[in-house]
C-alpha cells in the first residue's frame, strides 16, 4: 500500500498496482492520433471553430493525463521517463 499525498485535507491509501496502472495511463491511440492531425493543421491555420474546440478539449486531456501520471511516479519514488 501506498499512502498517498494530502490534497484537500484528504489522505488516500492505494495498493502498489492501482498506482503502477496510473503511471501508463494515455490517450487512447485514435485520440491520440486526433490530437497529432490538429496540431499540424493548427500550424498551418486550417482548423474550423469546432476543430479548435476539438484540439482544446484534446490536448487539456492530454495534460491532465500526463499531470496524473507524473504524481504517480512520485509517490512510486519514479521520475517520469
């Protein structure tokens, strides 16, 4: 078990795999891809409202998944790689 950091006046125990399962957590591949063909058409200044829409929603995310995963690693003694 780990015990976990205090957010909020909360402490959570968690066991080792529980932790281990959030440290490779990512979007699915499709999002993934997604989100890779509207940043290159977001250089090139082609992407319609919804498309910016789109990329906001998937790249914020993208970051909130790889925040999850970096505090995982934390508490698991990990850098992230």
């Amino acid at each position: 078990m780990i015990k976990g950091s205090e957010t909020m006046g909360t402490t959570v125990d968690a066991s080792m795999q529980w932790v281990e399962s959030i440290t490779v957590l990512r979007l699915p591949e499709q999002a993934d891809q997604q989100l890779q063909v509207l940043m290159d058409r977001n250089n090139e200044v082609l992407l319609s409202e919804q498309e910016q829409a789109d990329l906001a929603a998937l790249a914020e995310l993208s970051e909130r998944l790889s925040l999850v995963r970096a505090e995982a690693l934390q508490l698991l003694g990990r850098k992230p790689s």
